[in-house]
C-alpha cells in the first residue's frame, strides 16, 4: 500500500467583498402598526414606508389618517407594534 502526502497550497490573493449595490439612495423607514377599524371593528397589521401607507387591498391613506374599505366615515385607531 502506497500512502501520498498532499499538502494544500496556500494562496497569495485576497477577494474584496464588494458592498452590494441597493435600489436605495437611503434606508426607508419602516414602521409596522396595528389598525383598529371603528365601525367594523376589523385589526389588521398595516406596514408604513417612510409615512407613506404599502400598498393593500382594505385599507387607504388620506391626509395621513388609515381609513378600512367597509364604508367607515371614521380613520382607524392606529396602534405602535411593540
């Protein structure tokens, strides 16, 4: 039986990461809230990117207040998630 010793070369050369380039200039601003609807009594968990409502089905954004697609007159209590 024949045994070979291999030995592993080391390298010279380093790779630099290079950072990652974002769709971003900046990171926004997320901030996840709980939206409590006063007519129908609806919560629903609703994302804000930079002040600005994501976009979704039940609910919109008027003059900075949430409003629920069930015909409510009034803004939805909006919450801070902890």
């Amino acid at each position: 039986m024949t045994m070979t010793l291999i030995k592993q070369q080391k390298t010279t050369t380093e790779k630099k990461l290079k950072p990652k380039k974002s769709s971003f200039a900046y990171s926004p601003v997320v901030e996840e809230l709980m939206a409590f609807c006063p007519k129908c009594k609806t919560p629903e968990t609703v994302r804000l990117y930079d002040s600005v409502l994501s976009p979704t089905r039940k609910f919109s954004q008027e003059d900075g207040k949430l409003y629920h697609d069930c015909g409510a007159n009034e803004p939805c209590r909006v919450y801070r998630v902890i």
